[in-house]
C-alpha cells in the first residue's frame, strides 16, 4: 500500500515539519516540501498530495491569512488534526561571520515579526531579506553559495545543526512562551467522532447592509452556550467593504447546541462553509453551561414534540 503524501512548507528542518512529525513519523508517509502555504493546500486539491500540514494561527500575530483565505476558496477540504509547536528562533550564519557584521538578516515574515524588538535592540538598522520559509535560507547558507543576499538568518534552533551553521545569537523571539497552531488538513469525509475537547471551524458571510447583521451571527452561538475561541474577519474579495467571518466555535458538529448554531447560521446567512471538527491540541473541554448539554437539548425537544402532539402541557 502507498505511503500517504504531506505536503508542507519546506524545505526540512521547519516548525511545519516539526508539527508534522507530531502526526506521523518520517518513515510512514511521503513528505512534500513545497515553497507556501497556498501550494501545500492546493497539492491536496489537484491530488498531488493527501493531506497538507499549514499553520493556521500564532500567539503573535494570530491567523495566517494565507491558510485562511485558501481553506475558504476553491474545492471544500476540511481540517482533520491540529497541533501546537513552541515558536523561538536563533540567528545564525555561515561560520566565520561576526555578529557584528551582520547588516542583512534573511527572514521568514512571522518570524521577522516575533523577533523584531530583540533586532532592534542589538542589530539597529539591520535590513530584513524576506524568505519563504524560516529554513530556506539556512539551506542556502548551507548550500556554499557565494552571492547571498543575507548576512544571516532567523532560524529554528535545530536547523542550526541540520545545516551546519553557526549560532550568532540563541532564544531570540520577543515572546518566549510564543506557540503556533498548525494543522492537517484533507479531503472532506464521516466527520471523526467526538472527543469531548474539540473544535470547529467555519467560514461565514454576513448579509448584506443589514445593520446588527454581525450581532445577529454572534447571537447564534452566545444563546446556545457555544464560545467562540477565534473569531476574524477577511474580504471577500469581490468589492470593498465585503467581509466574511473565519471562526473557531469550541465543539463538535455532533454536539447538539453546535449544530442547532450552524442550523441557525444556516437561516440567517447567506454562506456558511464548514471547515472540520476536530480534536484540540490541548485535550481542554469547554465549559458547558446550564440548559446546554446535549440531555438538554433532547428533552427540550422532546416536550415540543409531545406538547404538538397534545400529549403533554
């Protein structure tokens, strides 16, 4: 039987591949490094790949656009999995090369961003070389390439080793409990069963020049006791001033106050994509407030049931 296919933002040594190394070990699957997000989600689409492992959101910048925009377009996938990667960085260079003489640092944006008060304090003025992925430019610096554009670059710690580099400065990262969220995402299918801890994501537009129309989806979950754990807002893309809603609502489909606030979100917005439930990272089960339980729901519907059916006051 073949190996299943992951593409990921490579090349290897990346907080991508450390998260897919949570989800399955190097020797059972087929890694596809590949040079973006959007291409790693669009190997799943056009079959080039089985599933994709993206990041999805950071403690720093919080979501990737990029996962969310291409989870929202195009042929339906769903999220399967999720995992939790601690985030620092070190800066490192060829050997030989003083930190002092650092003047061009090659960076992945996220990773530019969460360590740019430290760059600022000990390299002022420094430039950043973006690259388009926190281990491209290490492989370049390994590679011997004579012309880089960089004097070093931010990388993983262990890709300090993996590429032979020289560590210029460790544990640089402004937030040193920062952590991003990544996960699998794959064809849609049965929906995995419940965990007790999980999550889903949607993806919802509003209606259009309705005032209150965003209070009105909000209502959808707060009624029913569902929170909402990340909540953003992306254009639509087809004129200005069209947003549409990325969140995440702690439960699964499965859960009756969950599903009785997509039904509700069903008659009230025009669009609404479901994205996956899935199990959380951290195994926490949401809070399940009075009246909300599923036994709840049941025996509300119940006694409707028999009250329309004169069988009960």
């Amino acid at each position: 039987m073949a190996l299943p296919r992951y593409a990921y933002l490579g090349p290897a040594g990346t907080f991508t591949e450390a998260a897919l190394r949570q989800v399955v070990a190097a020797d059972q699957c087929v890694d596809v490094p590949v040079s973006d997000v959007a291409t790693a989600i669009e190997a799943v689409r056009t079959g080039q790949a089985d599933f994709a492992v993206v990041a999805i959101e950071s403690t720093v910048e919080g979501g990737v656009t990029a996962t969310l925009d291409s989870l929202a377009a195009g042929k339906p996938l769903v999220i399967l999995r999720e995992m939790l990667v601690p985030v620092q960085f070190t800066l490192a260079a060829a050997p030989g090369v003083a930190l002092e003489k650092v003047r061009r640092v090659a960076a992945h944006p996220h990773a530019w961003v969460q360590c740019r008060h430290w760059l600022a304090a000990h390299l002022p003025g420094v430039v950043q070389v973006p690259a388009t992925s926190n281990t491209a430019p290490a492989a370049l610096i390994a590679s011997g390439e004579q012309s880089l554009s960089f004097d070093a670059a931010l990388v993983p710690p262990a890709a300090v080793t993996s590429y032979g580099l020289a560590p210029l400065a460790e544990g640089i990262a402004d937030n040193p409990s920062a952590q991003t969220r990544f996960v699998v995402v794959g064809h849609p299918g049965a929906v995995p069963p419940p965990t007790g801890a999980d999550k889903t994501t949607l993806v919802v537009h509003l209606p259009d020049n309705e005032a209150g129309a965003l209070l009105a989806m909000l209502e959808q979950f707060a009624v029913r006791g569902v929170n909402l754990s990340r909540i953003e807002s992306r254009p639509i893309g087809d004129s200005l001033g069209r947003y549409s809603f990325s969140l995440d609502a702690e439960g699964h489909i499965t859960d009756e106050r969950v599903g009785e606030a997509v039904m509700g979100l069903r008659r009230r917005c025009p669009y609404v994509l479901f994205v996956g439930s899935y199990p959380r990272a951290d195994a926490v089960a949401p809070t399940v407030h009075l009246g909300t339980a599923d036994e709840d729901f049941v025996s509300a519907r119940t006694w409707l049931t028999a009250l329309r059916n004169g069988e009960a006051t």
